[in-house]
C-alpha cells in the first residue's frame, strides 16, 4: 500500500469518527427540546380527549333536555324551575361525563358545574329565560360554582331572526382539567388547571311562547 493511500484511508477514518461525534453532539444538544415537545403534545392530547368527551356529555345531555319541559311538571302545571327537568338533565350530563369517559373524568363539585337554560324565542327574539323568567338570569347550576357564558343577547345572535317561534334549551359544563404530568416547563407558560367549557343547544318546543289570541 502506498503512503498516499493510507494518507487518504486515515483522513476518511478521521473524518468520519468527527461526523459521527458531532451527531452525538447535536443529538445531546436538541434532547431536551424533543423531549419538552413530545410531553407537550401527551399533556395537551389528555386535555383534548377530555373535552371531546365534555363536548359529547353536553350533547348528550341536551337531547334528554330537548324532549322534556323545564317549565311544567307532570300535571301540565306552570312551575319554574321544575325540579325534576333539572335533575334528570343534571344526572344525564354526569353519567354521559362518566362513562363516555370511562370514568376518568368525576366532576367536582367545589370547582366544576353544569348549568342548564331555556329560552323562549318569538319573531327571532329571545322573550324571556329559564329558570327565573327574565333575562337576567344566569341559569340553573348543579353546584352553584359558575354561571352562564351566554346572555340573552348572546344566544339571540346565533339565531336565524327569520326561523319560526320556538325554544331552545342549553346545557353548559365546566370542568377543571389538572394536567396528569403536570411537568414544569409546560405549567410554567400554561396554568394548572385549565378550566374546559363546552356546551350546546337545541330546540326545545315545551319552552314555545304562547301565542297571544
């Protein structure tokens, strides 16, 4: 072999043990980045899988509330609020949280809520709300933690103003998500717990205005 030859091999050994530790070099460097990203994304994919699962309970429970009357009792009686409507959408809401999520997810009741509404809409107008009769109501909580995102005006702006008379009921939940990992780069730039809110609406005609004769 000629020396220009092992000149030329030893260069090539040399230059690639130099690759291969500046790799290693970089790889130590970059780590901790991968890995505060990869814990990110498992923290926030918990957080997302439970508010999916609030999403459905919210769901869930308004169409229970849709078929059923906030404002009359079994006799076809005025009463507002009427205990059993609330109760039986409440209890809907807490099983459909719990199973839906397979029991990982147990409202509590020092710091999570349900809070449940109906509206009567008459010309694409929000007349009055439920429970209360005004529209200064806050709606009807499970715990009395929280009240109502929506106000009147608010819930009247989703509405097409040229649909029908009718009613609408709404049930609200929310729920306190404390991280599982709870890792402190990432509650350093996000609090802990995060509060999840979801809701939905739906028509409900027991809450129909009465037509003026």
């Amino acid at each position: 072999m000629s020396r220009r030859s092992l000149y030329r091999r030893l260069s090539l050994f040399v230059s690639s043990r130099a690759r291969r530790g500046q790799s290693l070099v970089e790889f130590t460097v970059l780590l901790p980045v991968l890995l505060i990203m990869i814990s990110g994304l498992i923290e926030f994919g918990f957080m997302l899988n439970y508010y999916l699962d609030l999403i459905d309970a919210a769901r869930e429970a308004t169409r229970w509330a849709a078929s059923d009357d906030p404002v009359h009792d079994v006799s076809g009686t005025w009463v507002d609020p009427n205990p059993s409507f609330y109760s039986e959408v409440q209890d809907v809401a807490l099983d459909s949280i719990n199973i839906g999520s397979g029991g990982q997810i147990s409202l509590d009741p020092a710091t999570d809520d349900v809070i449940i509404s109906s509206f009567p809409v008459s010309g694409g107008t929000i007349t009055t709300r439920y429970p209360g009769g005004s529209c200064a109501g806050t709606g009807y909580p499970l715990y009395g933690n929280d009240a109502s995102a929506f106000t009147c005006a608010e819930v009247q702006a989703l509405l097409d103003p040229s649909a029908p008379n009718t009613g609408i009921v709404m049930v609200e939940i929310y729920y306190d998500y404390h991280m599982l990992l709870g890792l402190p780069w990432i509650t350093a730039f996000v609090p802990d717990p995060v509060t999840l809110y979801a809701y939905t609406m739906m028509p409900n005609p027991n809450v129909e205005p009465t037509p003026t004769p």
